[in-house]
C-alpha cells in the first residue's frame, strides 16, 4: 500500500440536519481539525482528506439499506478511512468513552482470512453511517 502522502486527498460533502451538531461529532467527538466555514458548512481535515459538512433543513437519514458482510448488517452508503491497528484502537476508545451507538462495535472481521481487519460502523448526529477499519497486514487493502 503506498504511503498516504503519495495518494491524492479526496473530497466528500454531506448533508446534515443540524451543523452545531456536526460540528461537535466531527470536531469534539472525532477529534478533526476544523478548517473554512460558514453559517450552514463546515470544512474537515480527516486524516487529510476534505470532509465538508453542508446543513440541508430536509435531511433525512442517509442510509438507504444493508448488506449482510461477515454475519452483520452494513449500512449502505458509509464512508470512512483505513488507519493504523493502534489508531483505530484509540479511535474505538474515543468513540465508547463518549457514548456512541455503534451499529456494529469494534471487532476483527475476516479473522485468519485475506483482508483480516478490525472495523466499526456508527451513524453520525445526522444519520451518516461511516466505517473506520484497520488491516493487520496493509497490503491485504485489496486481497482476494
């Protein structure tokens, strides 16, 4: 897997009902760093990559189904990020110790198998489901 700083950032906008919500969740609970922003929009730095929060008064909750992965319902869509073993634990312990509602907790998926990874999904204030994994061996990423 090459290192993060040769892949480019990528960019994400999504809805949220509430931005002073978001704002707390992304910044306080998630610990991003906030970057430009307005009334009704938010920009994050995740990891270097640009998540930007934008308020829309309609938003209902984003996900739209599951998939059955591993014996668990996923949440489709989500997004997220793949860390370090030692950064998702410390990710995990952030996420408990403010109280979050997983919808699958922190476990290790595909154990013993190509693609071996910790995962856990959880919805934003907003209803956004995001995954954050991490691969014991990062070259698994794309193993088949």
């Amino acid at each position: 897997m090459p290192a993060s700083a040769s892949l480019p950032p990528f960019h994400l906008a999504i809805p949220v009902h509430d931005i002073d919500a978001a704002r707390q969740f992304y910044g306080d609970v998630l610990g991003f760093g906030r970057g430009r922003s307005a009334e009704r929009w938010t920009d994050w730095n995740v990891e270097g990559h640009q998540v930007v929060t934008h308020q829309v008064d309609d938003h209902r909750a984003a996900v739209a189904g599951t998939n059955p992965v591993d014996g668990h319902d996923v949440p489709v869509p989500h997004f997220g990020l793949v860390l370090e073993v030692d950064r998702f634990h410390e990710l995990a312990r952030r996420l408990t110790a403010a109280g979050t509602d997983f919808i699958i907790g922190p476990y290790l998926r595909f154990e013993g198998e190509p693609g071996e990874q910790w995962t856990m999904f959880f919805l934003d204030p907003s209803g956004n489901a995001l995954e954050f994994k991490a691969f014991r061996d990062p070259t698994q990423l794309f193993a088949v």
